[in-house]
C-alpha cells in the first residue's frame, strides 16, 4: 500500500467511526471485550475443525439472525448485558469483524476452550485463553492505527470499556472430570487443579491488563455438577439426596474461591484496576433453589437433546427442541436457554447481593 493509500485508509476508519459515534448509540461505556468458552461464544468456532459448534438450527431458534454460532436458543448473557450497558446492536465476534467497528469492542469466546490449552481437545479445535489474549493484543494494535498511532487515546479508550472474562468450565468438563481423556485428576488433586488455574489465568489477566483493560468482570463457573450432561452420567440421586454430583461441584467452588482471591489482589496490586467477581455460581445456585419464583418449570432436563434428561447427547441439526423454551433452565447438555441467560445478567447487571456480584455489579464497573 502507497503511502497515500494507507493515509485514505485511515481517514476513511475515522470517517467511519465518526459516522458510529454521531449514530443514536451511547452505551455507558465505549466497549465491551468479551472472552470465554461456548456460554458466550458468538460465533468464532463457525470455520473450526471442532464438535463443539452451533451454527446450525434449532440453535438460534429464538435469535433474531438464527443460528449463529451461539449455543443457546437466543441470547447469551453478554448479548444481554451489552444491551442493558446501553449497545446498539451486539458486540461482534472476533472473526470476521474489520474496520472500525473494532472499536465498541470484540468477542473473543471460543466453545469447547478453557485456560489450559489442552482443556476441549477432546472436541476438536478451539481458541484457548492465552491466544484470546494474543488476538486482542493484535486488535489494540489495530485500534492504535485507527487512533492514527496516539498511545495516549488508546489507553484512555481501554481504560474505559468493560471487559469480561469468564473461562474455567471446560478445564474441569473437557479436562479434569474426563479422565479416559486427560490425567489431570490423577496428577493434581482439586486444591492442587485449581491453584494451577488461578495461576495460568493470572497471568493471561495480568497480560490483558498490560495491555491496557482496567474494567474487568471475572465470571466463576456456573454448578456445573448440576447440568443435564452430568445428570445424565450420575446416579447420586437415590444414593445422596442431591441430584447433583456434588464431587463436580466442590471441586469448581474451590477454584471460584481462588478467584475471588484473584481479584482482590488485582485491586489490591495493580493501580487503577477495578476486577470485579461476577458469582454465577452463586447465581445458579440461587435459580436453581427457587426455580419456580425466576418461572421455571424444568429443571434437570435439556430443552434439546437426546437420552436421558436430554443430556447424553446434545440437540443435533433441525432436532425439534421443547415447546414452551421460557420454562427451561437448559437449552441442552451443557447451556443455559435465554430465558435462564436473562436472569443470570441482571443479577451480574445489577444486583447488589455479594453472592452475586463482588466487590460491585456490572452497572457500578461500568460507572467506576
Ligand atoms: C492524543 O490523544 C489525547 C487524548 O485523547 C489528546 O489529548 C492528545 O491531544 C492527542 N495527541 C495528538 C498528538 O493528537
Ligand atoms: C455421595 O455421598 C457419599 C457419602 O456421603 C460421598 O462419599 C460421595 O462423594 C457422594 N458423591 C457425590 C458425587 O457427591
Ligand atoms: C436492575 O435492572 C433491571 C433491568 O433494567 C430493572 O428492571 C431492575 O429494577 C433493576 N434493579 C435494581 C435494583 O436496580
């Protein structure tokens, strides 16, 4: 490209951007960044070698644009926060976004992904958290050429936006508790595990921060003990009271509690970090316990799926899911509906209890 070229390159990025900034969208902050695994994927894994993907009906079933790539009915629950964060419009997946619309943020999530690279292999390809990381290191250096190079701009737009990281299921699903597969059970026991976690994710943290995020909300792991795939597995009901396998799910509360500590420490070390814990296990607990009050009807079973609680093998292409969608808490095996992705938002949006958001809400980062 002549030099002539790239300087109208640039100016046709601004040109664009102003034409954004100038449209009826002010959200309560510039940009949401989002990364993570299959609960809030948007579409990356479409073009991957991989099982773990939902770019075909009836995912998407009750999504504006169909299936896109989202594992659930309809939306996920960053699509519902940019839309309570006041977007126009979703923020968009990683793949295949160009230009300036880089600049209200990118979805980095990849189904089946985890910390640990290793973590969904089982499944096929997938974009793990340390190269989520590298692809938004490549996405500020493009948002630096849009800026026409002022650093300064740069940090103070990063410092500005949402950042929202919520990775670990599949290091516990598609790693730990899948040992014809993987020997992490019987190298580490949990305590060890989820030291080893934490200690991966922060430094994929630490990078993003020194990248420039300042705002950053850390999702916990849902009671993934409790989703129709593992209650399709355990017989725990009749022998222990609970219907959930409980083994499961001590495990991740020992990795949430490293979280917390994480993020405590972030606020405490870095200057001007403003973590916050977004505690869906705590969340998902609470629906699970009152389900009927959030008007939920069922429980145990994937809205679409196949055997057992629909949960041994998840909904397959053009399979009809259930009727009545609003009523479940799943949508299949492994995901919420967008029904339960509504609730599980607004407690993350802006819930004041400390077993759902902490030290603050989603609405008071975005304010900080
Ligand atoms: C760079 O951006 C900062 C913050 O927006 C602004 O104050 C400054 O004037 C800019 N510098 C140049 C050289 O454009
Ligand atoms: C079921 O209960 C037994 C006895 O209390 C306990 O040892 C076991 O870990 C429980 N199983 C699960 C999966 O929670
Ligand atoms: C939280 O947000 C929801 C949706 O905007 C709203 O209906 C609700 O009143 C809010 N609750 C609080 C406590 O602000």
């Amino acid at each position: 490209m002549t030099v002539a070229a790239a300087a109208a390159a640039a100016l046709l990025a601004l040109a664009t951007f102003e034409i954004a900034a100038c449209s009826t969208e002010s959200p309560q902050v510039p940009c949401f960044f989002i990364f993570g695994d299959s609960l809030v994927d948007n579409g990356n894994n479409n073009g991957i070698l991989t099982l773990a993907r939902a770019n075909y009906l009836p995912y998407g079933v009750d999504f504006p644009d169909g299936a896109t790539g989202r594992f659930t009915n309809g939306r996920t629950t960053v699509d519902i926060l940019a839309e309570l964060l006041g977007f126009q419009g979703f923020i968009r997946p990683y793949e295949g976004t160009r230009g300036a619309a880089i600049l209200r943020g990118l979805n980095y999530a990849s189904g089946a992904s985890g910390i640990r690279e290793e973590s969904g292999s089982n499944l096929g390809a997938h974009i793990p958290m340390g190269e989520q990381v590298q692809r938004f290191r490549g996405t500020v250096r493009q948002i630096g050429r849009l800026l026409r190079g002022n650093q300064t701009a740069v940090n103070e737009l990063l410092g500005r936006c949402i950042f929202y990281a919520a990775m670990g299921s599949n290091d516990y699903l598609n790693n730990y508790f899948m040992p014809d597969s993987y020997s992490t059970s019987a190298d580490y026991d949990p305590k060890t595990y989820a030291a080893l976690l934490i200690q991966d994710y922060t430094r994929q943290l630490t990078a993003l921060y020194d990248i420039g995020a300042r705002k950053v909300a850390v999702g916990a792991v849902g009671q993934i003990g409790c989703i129709p795939y593992q209650l399709a597995r355990y017989d725990g009901a009749a022998a222990n009271g609970s219907r959930c396998n409980e083994r499961i799910n001590r495990a991740v509360a020992i990795y949430n509690a490293g979280l917390q500590v994480m993020v405590d420490r972030f606020n405490n070390e870095l200057p001007n970090a403003k973590f916050t814990f977004i505690n869906n296990y705590g969340s998902f607990k609470d629906i699970l316990s009152n389900a009927a009050s959030y008007g939920f009807d069922v429980i145990d079973k994937g809205c679409c799926g196949v055997g057992r609680n629909n949960g041994q093998i998840t909904c397959l292409p053009l399979q009809q899911p259930c009727d009545d969608r609003s009523k479940y808490l799943f949508w299949d095996a492994f995901h919420p509906t967008d029904a339960a992705n509504v609730v599980l938002a607004g407690k993350a949006f802006n819930s004041t209890a400390r077993s759902d958001a902490y030290p603050r809400n989603i609405q008071q980062l975005a304010a900080a």
